[in-house]
C-alpha cells in the first residue's frame, strides 16, 4: 500500500486556510462555515490531529477511558466531559485536551471571519454541547509510546474498516501517515475512533472485573442454606461472551438486563435495567467476567417464575415492546395465575433473547445462555 506523509507545517496551513476537513475522510465534507447541527465527525478529527497530540496528551486521553473502564463503561470518553469540565488533570482546573482546543480555536478566529462575524468562535461551546465521543479500541494494549491513529466512524455502522490518520514523531516533527484501521490494525495500534454517542440514563452499570476461569470451564458455586426464613438472592454472578455484536468502530458490547417477577396477582415488578459492558478484548479473548449483580433481593416460592430480556445497548430509535407471563401463586387461594408484563428496548438495539424461568429448576441449576451459546452466564439462587 502506498504510504501518504503529511507534514506538521502543511497541516498549520491547511487549518489556517480554514478548512476544517480531516486529510482522509470517510464522511464527505464542506469547506463552509460549520454550525453545531452539521459538524461532522471527520472535521472533529481535522480539530484532533491540528492540537498537537503527543505522548503527554495520549497518556491523558488513556486515562479517562481506563477510568471509564474501571467503572463498568466502555473505554471512551466524550468531548462533553473533556471540554465542560467534568474530568480534570492539570491544577487550572481543566484537561490538557480542553486547554488545547480553547488554544487552536482562539488562534483561528483571530485570523478568520465570515460576513464580519468570527466563524469559529463558538466551535468550543460547540463541542461540549455534542454527543461526539473518542473510542480508544483495545486500549489495555498501549504501550505509552506509539501515538494514536485517528479515525472517524464511518456512516456505515456494521464497517468493518475504514482510513485513519496515523500520527509519526518524526524528525521534522509529526507526520501524518494514511492507514487502513480494522479489527487487527486496532488490536495491534492506538487509535481513537471520532463517533457519537448519548448516554442511556435509564440504566445501572454493573462492576465487573476478570475472572480466573479456563476456558470451557464453567464456575461452580455451593448454594447456602439457611436454617430458619432464608431469603433466596438471584444474582448474576459470572459472564463470558464470545461474539462481537458492535463493529469496530462501535467500540465494546453493553449488555442490557431487564428482569420481572411477579410480586402479587395481576402485579409485577421490573427492576432497573442493568448493563454488563464487555470491551472487545474481553469478548476476542473469551474471558469470564465476575458481574455479582442483584437480579431479585427474594425470589419466594409463590413466584413460581421470573423472566429475564438480553439486548445489547446501541441506544436510539423507536420502542420496541416485548410481552412477557411469568407467573404468580397466590399464597391464600393458592390458585396460579399468569401475570403478563410488557419490556421495552430500543429498535436500534440488538434483540438477543428471553428466558421465563423457573424457581424450583434455577435452584438446581445456574447455568444460562443466550444466542446458541454466544452468552453465557452464571446466575445462582443462594439462601442467605
């Protein structure tokens, strides 16, 4: 492939010339003014590539998606946060990423002006009002050397590839180099993926952290037993995926939870959706994952049933709705009815299944898995 080298100096003139388009693209673009409803994701590359992004900057962006990480989120962080103040590594109070932004947007619009306005006066605002975010793929991978390649996220959201900026420390500076980024190109490279994103605020994260289990070996888990009035606790307690349901430029996998149970005739409850996040890594190396999230604080044996919905989050779009019986014996007529519920997802959201099941079965089995085995989980009844 033939290789295509940018110098630092004509990327200066380019941006002083006002074009706020990214060297290879994957979206096409304009040269007019940009308002915040038509900023693209390859001019927010164009922004990435002229504030000088060198090994102090890349560390910085490094650790905001390893704590996002270290939270139960994918390995990603928004231009919201960076930009608004919410995430700060230096003493004035703001990220080194927001103080070089500020920098470059200053400089451009002391020599630029449209119709004796300042075009770019208000790009910052601009930024930190958007859902643009940096997805940093295979992140635990970097070695705190080689620079990010940059990419925005193409249209297309099942790409399996697209061209990037790759950024060289050379001699004479940075060089920008075009590359072809995929799946084994970002396992193998730093790069910041440019896509969008809004956060779903209807969900409960859950902690998770690597679980030392070989492979096609399932946890086992001895199920305690209380003397007297146990309360029987439904928790997921261990997860392995081993299929990528986001594309690359997607980032990792949100796995949605949604549980009901019937808590009286004709009524059930349905907890707060619960998110299991599997970064790319996780699922490419088919790692278990210890989750210990609380499906049901007391499954009593008058809910003779529990069902459980599996989606994998890409947020937007229309409801979806999807009916669901599980079922309820009334502990004074002791009659059974079927207690019918309605759980809703998102259309832009990956269906994976449904599962209605049984009290009596799950105390003898833990074991559940979804999509011929993509998903599996371990989610033990204990008495405690």
């Amino acid at each position: 492939m033939k290789k295509k080298i940018i110098s630092k100096f004509a990327g200066y003139l380019m941006l002083a010339a006002g074009m706020l388009t990214a060297s290879c693209s994957n979206e096409e673009s304009t040269e007019a003014p940009q308002t915040v409803q038509s900023l693209t994701r390859a001019e927010v590359v164009n922004v990435l590539k002229n504030i000088n992004i060198d090994a102090t900057l890349a560390s910085e962006i490094h650790s905001f998606v390893s704590d996002a990480m270290a939270s139960g989120r994918d390995e990603k962080i928004s231009f919201n946060k960076m930009l608004s103040g919410d995430v700060k590594t230096r003493a004035n109070g703001q990220a080194l990423i927001a103080e070089r932004i500020k920098s470059l947007i200053t400089s451009r619009a002391m020599t630029r002006s449209v119709n004796g306005t300042l075009a770019d006066a208000n790009l910052l605002n601009e930024l930190a009002d958007s859902d643009f975010i940096i997805y940093w793929p295979y992140s635990e991978n970097w070695d705190g050397k080689e620079l990010p390649t940059l990419v925005a996220a193409p249209k297309d959201e099942d790409a399996e590839e697209a061209y990037g900026l790759r950024i060289i420390d050379g001699t004479d500076g940075l060089q920008y180099e075009k590359v072809l980024v995929n799946e084994d190109y970002a396992e193998l490279h730093p790069v910041w993926v440019v896509n969008q994103e809004v956060e779903d605020p209807n969900v409960v994260y859950a902690i998770t952290s690597d679980a030392s289990i070989e492979e096609g070996n399932a946890p086992m888990y001895v199920k305690k037993r209380s003397e007297a009035n146990p309360i029987y606790v439904w928790r997921l307690k261990r997860m392995k995926v081993t299929h990528q349901y986001d594309g690359i430029f997607r980032g990792g996998s949100d796995f949605d939870i949604q549980i009901a149970y019937p808590i009286s005739t004709g009524n059930v409850s349905m907890p707060n959706k619960i998110r299991v996040f599997f970064s790319r890594k996780d699922i490419r190396k088919k790692k278990w994952k210890n989750v210990n999230a609380l499906l049901n604080s007391n499954w009593l044996p008058n809910q003779i049933t529990n069902g459980m919905v599996l989606t994998e989050g890409d947020r937007g779009g229309d409801n979806v709705s999807i009916k669901l019986a599980v079922q309820f014996k009334d502990p004074v007529s002791g009659i059974t009815s079927s207690v019918e519920c309605s759980i809703t997802y998102k259309s832009k959201d990956e269906y994976i299944g449904q599962l209605v099941l049984n009290r009596d079965y799950m105390l003898q089995d833990s074991i559940l898995t979804f999509d011929n085995n993509k998903v599996t989980m371990v989610a033990p009844i204990s008495a405690e």
